[in-house]
C-alpha cells in the first residue's frame, strides 16, 4: 500500500438541483493532518459524510486504502473514526458506561480499550459523574474516545471544538497531536477557528460553494506568509545605501517611494537602527503579515465567515 489514504475522483453530490459538491479532487496522505476549510454551507460537512459512507455521491470514484470495490470500502471504513456531532452519548451514563454502549454498537470485543481511550483524552478520573454533570470540553473528549474505541487509522473531524473555551481548545488540539505522533493516525480536521486549525494541521484544503478551491502544506502556506516590512520615505536612495553597506541590499525591493523588505530573516531592532543611521526621514514604516484567514479570503475572493 502506498501513502494514499483517500482518493476522491470527480465526486459530485446533489440534492435534487442543488449541487452541493461539484468534481472534488482530492488525495488524502498517511499521517497528515487536514485542515478542512470554508464558510457555512461551504460542502465540509456533505463530503466528509460521503467519505464515512453516511452518505452517497452522486458521481464520481472512491478510493480508501488502495481498494476501490463498494464492499471492500465498506470494510475498509472500519479504519475511519468520525465524529460528526455528539451523537450517540448519553447524558445519564457516566464515561465510561456510554464507551461500553459505544462498544457494543459497534462490535467492539476489547475491553482495556475504555481505559486506553480514557487515557488518552485525559477522562480517567470522571468515576461516577454523569455526562450531564460535564463541561462541555469534557463531553467533546468523550465523544473523541467513543470515536477512538475502534483504533481508527483515519479519524474525520467536524467542527470537534465548537463552542470550546481556548483551554478546551488547546486540549483538543495537544490530543490530536498525540494522537497523531504516537499512532500515526491521519485526521481530517474541520474548523471555523482558522487560528486553531493553524496550529494543528500539516495541510489546508479550502472549499467553496462545493467546490475545491486549493490545497496548500504548512510549509508552503508559512513562505507565502513571510511577514513584510514596507518603509516609504522621499529619501529610498540614502536607506538603500545604508542597506548595502550592511550587506542588506538583496532583500529588499524599491517601487517609487516604497521599500518592502522581507521580515522572515531581518529583526525589527536591527532595521530600526539602520533607518536611524540611514538619516532618512520616513513617511510610513509598517510591518505586514498574511494569515490564514487572509489566504482563504484572497482565495474564494471576498468576504467570508469560516
Ligand atoms: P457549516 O460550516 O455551516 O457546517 P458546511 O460547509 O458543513 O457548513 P454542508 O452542511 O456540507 O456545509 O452543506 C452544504 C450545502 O448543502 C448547504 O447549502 C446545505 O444547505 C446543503 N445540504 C446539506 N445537506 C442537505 C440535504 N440533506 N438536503 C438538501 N441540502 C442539503
């Protein structure tokens, strides 16, 4: 087997006329770590429910490890782990009495596997507190075991930290991590916190109106976020001198009365002192960054509410 996860092929989704998914191209990679993006009503929640099986496509090829037959991917779908809503918890048990449920509707023999999940997501001690009585960080962790009771290789995610505080935010984003490193899991991850999705993802895939509008790596996405240092003066010639004599002269580039200089290799103490010794007077002297939020915007092209 290679590192293909899922390969999505020209899958469509309609509901009646409306079509919510239009020739989705997707390779999904062992071990990565998705950052699933777009507005509301964007298509997240449509595909990953096509790729858990919860829902069909109406054109278009799925491959999930390597096999593309109907049956084998229905077993194949064994590896997946989906939290989709908090679904199938009940609020009367107690952790570990709603694993067990979770345990036996889904055919699961192991029964050290409650302590291991429980581990995991940091709910050992819970005895016999009912879920009703938890914090919602702490039903989010439980429902996360309950989809982690089945070892899954590929683990989908919607929106697993909506409504969380930052601790509980933090906490999902350490566990997933764990889970991850220590077990290789490849996980899909949809969320509106872009800042969040930021911090946990190897790679971003941005849908819009059901239709994929890119994908990126992290490593790509931080090049073309270099942070920029834009310094406007009537006097570019004496600060480029000054550059030069630094060494500096390569980095920057001069448009009319604007210098823009790279940030990601230059401190902002050392450009500081070379303007002062440059003895230029300075009309602007700013420092701009792109984020994720801004690549998506300038992505779907306009204003959004991922
Ligand atoms: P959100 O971020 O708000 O959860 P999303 O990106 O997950 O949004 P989806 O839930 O996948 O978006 O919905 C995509 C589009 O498909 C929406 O316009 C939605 O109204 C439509 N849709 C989803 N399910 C159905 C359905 N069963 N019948 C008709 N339309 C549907």
């Amino acid at each position: 087997m290679g590192t293909n996860v899922l390969q999505l092929t020209n899958i469509n989704k309609q509901f009646g006329t409306f079509h919510a998914l239009t020739n989705v191209n997707l390779n999904i990679e062992k071990g990565k770590i998705y950052g699933f993006i777009g507005k509301n009503g964007a298509g997240k929640t449509t595909l990953m429910r096509v790729i858990s099986g919860m829902s069909f496509p109406t054109s278009g090829s799925i491959e999930l490890f390597g096999k593309t037959e109907t049956k084998a991917i229905c077993k194949e779908r064994e590896k997946i782990g989906v939290l989709l809503e908090d679904r199938g918890v009940s609020p009367d048990f107690t952790a570990v009495q709603n694993l067990k449920m979770q345990m036996i509707l889904k055919g699961i023999r192991d029964n050290a596997r409650i302590k291991e999940v429980l581990e995991i997501v940091g709910l050992t001690n819970t005895g016999s507190k009912k879920l009703k009585e938890f914090s919602l960080g702490m039903r989010r962790r439980l429902t996360l075991a309950a989809t982690l009771l089945s070892k899954p290789e590929f683990l989908i995610l919607d929106e697993p930290t909506n409504g969380l505080d930052p601790v509980g935010i933090k906490d999902i984003r350490d566990l997933l991590h764990k889970i991850s490193q220590e077990q290789g899991t490849t996980i899909m991850i949809s969320s509106h916190i872009l800042r969040e999705l930021y911090e946990v993802a190897t790679d971003f895939i941005f849908i819009d109106s059901g239709v994929i509008m890119g994908e990126i790596s992290k490593e790509q996405l931080y090049k073309k976020m270099e942070s920029k240092f834009i310094i406007r003066s009537k006097e570019t010639g004496k600060i480029l001198n000054t550059f030069k004599e630094h060494g500096m002269g390569e980095k920057v580039t001069v448009s009319g009365d604007t210098i823009t200089m790279s940030g990601n290799d230059t401190d902002e103490e050392t450009l500081s002192s070379l303007l002062h010794e440059s003895g230029a007077v300075l009309l602007e002297y700013t420092q701009t960054k792109e984020t994720l939020e801004s690549y998506f915007i300038n992505l779907i092209g306009g204003r959004h509410d991922a």
